[in-house]
C-alpha cells in the first residue's frame, strides 16, 4: 500500500487450471479457451544468502475471479510467486500472500523492497540513488522462510476486471476482501497448499485489507497461522484530519515529536535525550494533557493555554504563534509546510526524514510529497524490466505501480470511518493460535505508530488474545525497509515470528 492514496461476494470457481509443470519452457503462454485464458511465465532461480545457496521458482500468472451464479469471468488477477525448490513436505512449509495499500497500488513495494529475492537499490538511508536504478539480489529475502505470493488486487499492476462496468464491483472494503480471499482459495487449491502453515502480509490499505480478510477466510475454512501489518490501519478515524474527530490530531503528536527531533527543532530538554525516551514522554503528554484540553479547549483558562502552547511547541518544534493561529489543532499538512519553512523546506508525508523544496516558502500545505518522489521512479523503472527481462513476463499491458486503475472507492460505511477491528477481534476469539505482528515506523506520518497501538488498545481483547500481538518499531517512515538497518531488523523480527508461529 501506500498510504498516501488512502485516499468484503465470495466468488464460486469452475474446476482450476492445473498448475503448471515447471521443467518446462517459461514463454507465457496464452490458453486455447476463454476459461482457461491464463499467461504464465515460470523461471528457475538462485541466490546466495551468506553461505547458502538458495534455488526457487518464480511463477507469473493469473486467477481467474468468476461470478458465482453465472459462471463468468470478471477480473484476473496477476500474482508473481516465489516457492523454494526441493522441499519434501510442503505441509511444513509457510505460504505467505502480500498486498500493498493505496487503495489503488500494486504489491511492488513490498516484493521488491523487502520480501522478495530481489530489491530496489535505494541508499543506505532509503534515500533516492541517482538513475540509472537497479536491482540487486535481496540478502534479506523472507523466501528463506516461507514461500511468497505477491497479489495485485483489481485494478492494480495488470489485474483487470473483463469488462469496465464489472470494475465497481471490486472497488469497496467488502468487494476487494471476497476477491482477494477467493483469489487465496483458488491458488490453495491450484497449488495443492490447503496443509501449509498460511499467513498474510499487509502494508498500509494492506493491512486493512488483511484484517477484514482474517475473519473472511475463517469461515471459508481458512485458518492463518499469522497475520503481519506493516504500517497500520484498522479504523480510519484515527487518521483522517475533519471538523468533529480530533483524535488524529491526539494519535499524530508522537510522530510530530519524532519528525521535529529528527530534523533538531526540538527544545535542549527534549532534544539532547534517546528518540525512544521523547516519544514517550510525547505520548504521556497527548493522553494525559492534550487530549483532555481539546474536549474544553475554549473554556481553558488563559494560564491553561499558554502552559498548553509552551508544551505542545515543546513537543511539536513549532511556534507558539503559528499553533495559537491554528487554535491549537495541527493537521499533517500544516505541519509538513511549517516544520522547517525558515529553511524554505517541506517534510514528507510517507517518511518524514525525507526532506524537498517546494514551490515557494508560502502557503498552509506542500505541493507534494518528497518521501514519495524518492521511491516512485527506482520502484517503477526496475519493476518494469525485472518483469519483462528476468521473469520473462510478456505483456503490453500498463503496470498500474500507483494509481491509474481504481475508480472510485466505496468504504461501505455510513460513519465516514472504515474500521476492521472487530473483524480481526472476532477472527483472533475463533483462532486463539493466530499470531500477529505490528511494524511501525517512527516517522511514519500517514499511518502513525501511536494511532496502531491505540487501535489494539481499543479492541479490549482478552489477555490470553492480547498475548499473541506483538509491536515491533524502526527509525524510519511507512515504507521502513529501504533504510537498510531497518530493512536488517525486519527480517530478524519477521525470522523470529515465523519460526514461533509455526511451532509444532
């Protein structure tokens, strides 16, 4: 996903198409029948990780999604997967499925930044490289652990609906989450996988998207080992900035704190401590003092609001004036354009250590996102020739990396506000085995980390379920991976997850 473009049907199946012999030549294929109409392309690979050598498949093809009632095609959606070869009992062997976000982004994010065997060459800091970008082999690849499949929902990468009036369909919360977990069903069944241990794998929308898929897939008969959110969104009234919720302004606050202390804008006090110790007190402070004056902001006193001022420039790096001018309500663009406007700079959005020069110093918001228009161009340069040259992959078709091929997006709510908690909640009741990981970024600004714990704050599950959720944090933003020392601590977070998911 990539949360900056936030902005469940259960589909029936004819018999599948059998998988694929791969000894045989990987020329994609086009199948003799409409049914059967698949393009393949299946390739043998290794890679060194350390001392060991590790040899898989790569197979790049598509699942037919069929009307239950009629029996007709509309939509297939492409999937790149990557299955370790020479593995004796596959009922041992985790089955991982990845989405990104948007809604409306393609998985390349995640296969090509952090779990897959080939990655983006970013800068060490994630930063951009200059072009020409490349690809390099993945020593952080999760194939060491589990088997991947990289899905592109409907209107993302070359998943299409047949025919244009059938996209809407697939376009909802509801509509992409039966799609999505129809697609799981078929390639179980295609791949003879229904015994291996399963997980889900989310990024931003992904991890909405993978919440409401846990209770979905239970009773259909699916049950997850676990479930990995990267970047998280569970309730969407923790991140969207309107009259009447201030809770994003509360839930924020901390990544304020982070950004401000990352770029030094912080006072002496706060900023000659660790980043972990300020996010703290930075918490502290949003519970138990800004929260609570933003329920009676107008009948504070005038004492009141100044020591409220004094501390939220404290903790924030803003004037006390420009906060008193926004009566004391921040929202993530104001304080992207006003962090470090007497440098004539912005601060991004997806990672607020990424810095760009806008248009002008003027203005209450940035024109763009610099932590956006550091990754797109290495993400879709070497995307579009790995598929073609390495996968050998064939297809006129547009990749849709971000945007292009969503409509628009109907959240099935009548509150404004998209929540899956409670489907999550009643999937980890009826799987008491389900284990979770939460990875968040500390100057992760679109989904931030305090927003995350507060949802699974709110769920009041059961301590035997609250047991099986763990956190795990990084010093960089949404996308935390391209910053190579955190994209290191992810993979030995993630190694130790599997391996204690999948106890027998």
């Amino acid at each position: 996903m990539i949360a900056s473009f936030f902005l469940f049907l259960f589909f029936q199946v004819a018999q599948p198409t059998p998988t694929p012999d791969p000894s045989k030549t990987s020329t994609p294929t086009m199948a003799a029948t409409q049914e059967k109409e698949q393009v393949q392309a299946i390739q043998k690979h290794s890679i060194r990780i350390g001392n060991r050598t590790i040899n898989y498949t790569s197979t790049a093809s598509f699942i037919p999604i069929k009307n239950p009632q009629t029996g007709e095609i509309e939509a297939r959606m492409f999937y790149i997967a990557y299955t370790l070869d020479g593995v004796a009992d596959l009922s041992k062997r985790p089955l991982t499925f990845s989405f990104n976000g948007g809604p409306g982004s393609s998985s390349v994010w995640l296969h090509l930044g952090a779990l897959g065997p080939r990655r983006v060459k970013m800068l060490d800091s994630g930063f951009m490289p200059p072009p020409p970008y490349e690809l390099v082999d993945n020593e952080y690849t999760w194939l060491t652990e589990t088997d991947l499949v990289f899905v592109d929902t409907v209107g993302t990468g070359y998943s299409r609906a047949t025919k244009p009036e059938l996209a809407s369909k697939f376009f909802s919360v509801n509509g992409d989450i039966e799609s999505v977990g129809e697609f799981i069903r078929m390639y179980l069944v295609q791949n003879q996988r229904w015994r291996s241990p399963i997980f889900l794998v989310g990024e931003s929308y992904g991890t909405t998207r993978v919440s409401g898929l846990t209770n979905h897939l239970f009773e259909r008969g699916i049950a997850l080992n676990g479930i990995l959110l990267i970047s998280p969104v569970l309730n969407f009234q923790t991140i969207r900035f309107a009259d009447g919720n201030d809770l994003p302004l509360i839930l924020i606050l901390p990544s304020y704190t982070a950004t401000a202390w990352y770029h030094k804008k912080l006072p002496p006090t706060l900023q000659s401590k660790p980043l972990q110790q300020v996010l703290e007190e930075a918490r502290i402070f949003a519970i138990n003092e800004y929260a609570p004056a933003l329920l009676k902001i107008d009948k504070l006193s005038q004492t009141e609001k100044q020591s409220l001022l004094e501390k939220l420039s404290n903790f924030t790096g803003l004037s006390q004036k420009f906060i008193e001018q926004n009566n004391f309500r921040i929202e993530l663009p104001e304080f992207n354009k006003e962090l470090l406007r007497e440098q004539r700079k912005i601060t991004g959005r997806l990672d607020s250590r990424f810095t760009g020069f806008d248009k002008d110093a003027s203005g209450d918001v940035p024109s763009f996102d610099p932590s956006l228009t550091a990754i797109r161009p290495p993400y879709t340069a070497t995307f579009n020739d790995y598929v073609r040259q390495e996968l050998e992959f064939k297809s006129d078709l547009e990749y849709y990396i971000l945007g292009g091929g969503i409509g628009t997006w109907n959240w099935n709510v009548t509150n404004n506000y998209a929540d899956v908690g409670p489907a999550l909640k009643i999937a980890m009741s009826k799987n008491p085995y389900m284990k979770i990981l939460v990875a968040c970024g500390y100057y992760d600004m679109a989904t931030p980390f305090f927003a995350a714990e507060y949802t699974f704050s709110s769920m009041n599950l059961e301590p035997e379920l609250r047991r099986n959720v763990s956190f795990t944090y990084y010093e960089a933003g949404h996308m935390m991976y391209i910053e190579k020392d955190s994209l290191r601590k992810l993979k030995d977070d993630i190694t130790k997850f599997y391996r204690d998911a999948v106890k027998r």
